[in-house]
C-alpha cells in the first residue's frame, strides 16, 4: 500500500511540474512574439537594403510563421 501511495504522490508532483513548465512556455513565447512582431513589422515598413539585412528579415518573418505570432 505505502508503494502505491508513493507511486501516486510522485505521479502528481510529476504532471505539477509538467503543467507549470507548459505554463511557463506558453508566457515565453508570448513575450517572444512580441519582439518578433515588433523586428518583423519595422522590417515590413522600411524593407532592409543590404543581403545581410534582408536575410534577417526573411528570418524575422520565418520565426513569426514558426511561433504562430498573430499578423
């Protein structure tokens, strides 16, 4: 009885902190498109001139696809 007490006391802190670490993803990357929104519509608004500034733009644009960032 004392193992399966224990078996499901270990089991609930498990899906705890598996539900917290969700919960903490789920902020960070809401924080995360929030800066990936801003970088990709400055970029959208004054189109970068050289190859390394249009690069990293189509990258900017590429992780708001990736992350789901609204439009």
């Amino acid at each position: 009885m004392v193992v399966l007490l224990t078996a499901v006391a270990a089991l609930t802190v498990a899906v705890l902190v598996a539900a917290r670490a969700l919960q903490a993803a789920e902020v960070a990357q809401e924080r995360s498109c929030g800066v990936v929104v801003a970088l990709d519509s400055a970029y959208r608004e004054a189109p970068p001139q050289t190859p390394a500034g249009r690069e990293i733009a189509a990258q900017i644009a590429d992780l708001r696809r990736t992350y789901d960032c609204p439009a």
